[in-house]
C-alpha cells in the first residue's frame, strides 16, 4: 500500500536467511501444517522479544530538507540459540513515535491504515545470528505539491468504491503514481526530530513440523533515530 500508520503498513521486506536448509523439518510444500493462533492460547510457544532479539533502525542520511523522502530501515536479529519464527516488518504491527525538541509528539500521517490477516506468511523462521530487513519511506511535510490531489485520489476512490480498473486508470491519467512514500511527517517548523520504531506481537505459530519452535512476542523497539529537516 501506501501502507502503515503512526502505525504504518509498510514495507519491502528483505531477508538474508535464504541458505538456511536445515532450520525445521519443514518443506516449502507443507507450510500448510503450520497455523497461527493467539499467544494467551498456547503460551508454551511464545518467547518474548527481550529474549531473543534486538531491533536496530538507522536512516540514510542525517538531515533531509523539506519535501524530500526520509528513508528508515529496519533489521532485527535472532540473539537466541535457536530459530524463532518473527512477524514480518510490515503494516499495523509497526509502530512509528516521533519527537521534537523537549519530547513532544508529532504526527506521522498514513496515506492509508490496512487491517492485517493474520496468516502464517506473516512469518518468517529466523535462524540464530540472522537479521530480519525491512524499509519504509516518510516524505519531510504533509504539504508538497500534487500530495494533496493524490490524497483526494485515494479517499475519493475509498468511499465512491470505484472499480480497481478506474481507480488505476485516473491514477495514470493524472500522474498521481510518483513515489509519495509510506506517509508524511506533519510539523509545523524544520528542526531536529528523534524517532523510534516498535513492534508489537500477539500470535505464535503452531506448527506440526516445527514442533516446539518458539515466536517472538510482546514489543520491541528500535534505538532512537535521530535526523535534522531543513528548508
């Protein structure tokens, strides 16, 4: 999507666990076997975060003008002994706080807030000392040029429930399908701006060829990011 929040949905996901062969006794072609069901019903296969993982969130530069696109990247690693099945770094189950000077709240404004399925490809087996990547952009302003009308595009679409091949035709037509970012950060005046990245779980797999394999819950958060938004 767009995708996210101050909870955003966000992200291109990226993984560096693709040689890992041996992790369960898993094949690609029985991932049916496994199932998701919330923590509080089989708490035995939940670890929580602190236990077995760190999150890290850095950004590609550190001062971005206004109306530019603010990277943050993700990357969680497996600190544990063992795999341990970890919710992708997409869409509501991120969270996005960002602080101005003397730690007051501003926003971060979603083009779009997604209900998530969860499903067992919400996972993803991490092997120990393996990192987990995800990416989302912010764009520096809730007020550049042509964001509006692609926000009126979008809600338009929404409530008059166009069809997906109209909705993409105005899209082509009007040029609305530049690269806006995941969401805009709203502030009043540049200036310098600390953010932090959470994630918060509540399900575990339930495997039959991964018994006793164990997913991350509870909430993790990243190191504060701290970047400058100039004129």
């Amino acid at each position: 999507m767009p995708r996210t929040m101050v909870i955003l949905t966000l992200v291109i996901l990226l993984s560096p666990t693709r040689g890992f062969t041996t992790q369960t006794r898993c094949h690609e072609d029985s991932r049916g076997r496994r199932g998701v069901v919330e923590q509080n019903v089989k708490p035995q296969l939940g670890s929580e975060y602190a236990n077995v993982a760190i999150m890290k969130g850095a950004s590609r530069k550190n001062t971005y003008r206004v109306g530019e696109m603010i990277s943050l990247d993700l990357a969680i690693l497996n600190t544990g002994q063992a795999p341990v099945f970890v919710h992708k770094l997409i869409g509501p189950s991120i969270a996005v706080k960002v602080q101005v000077e003397k730690g007051r709240d501003i926003g971060v404004r979603p083009y779009s807030v997604d209900l998530e399925g969860i499903v067992p490809d919400s996972y993803r087996l991490l092997p120990p000392n393996s990192l987990l990547l995800g990416s989302f952009q912010l764009l520096a302003g809730c007020h550049a040029e042509g964001l509006s009308d692609f926000l009126e595009s979008r809600h338009r679409h929404d409530q008059q429930r166009q069809s997906s091949v109209d909705y993409q035709k105005r899209f082509f037509s009007a040029g609305l399908f530049i690269n806006w970012g995941d969401g805009c950060l709203a502030f009043r005046q540049p200036g310098s701006f600390t953010i932090r990245i959470e994630q918060r779980n509540v399900h575990v797999i339930d495997s039959t060829c991964d018994p006793g394999v164990k997913t991350a819950v509870g909430t993790i958060r990243s190191n504060p990011i701290t970047i400058s938004i100039t004129e």
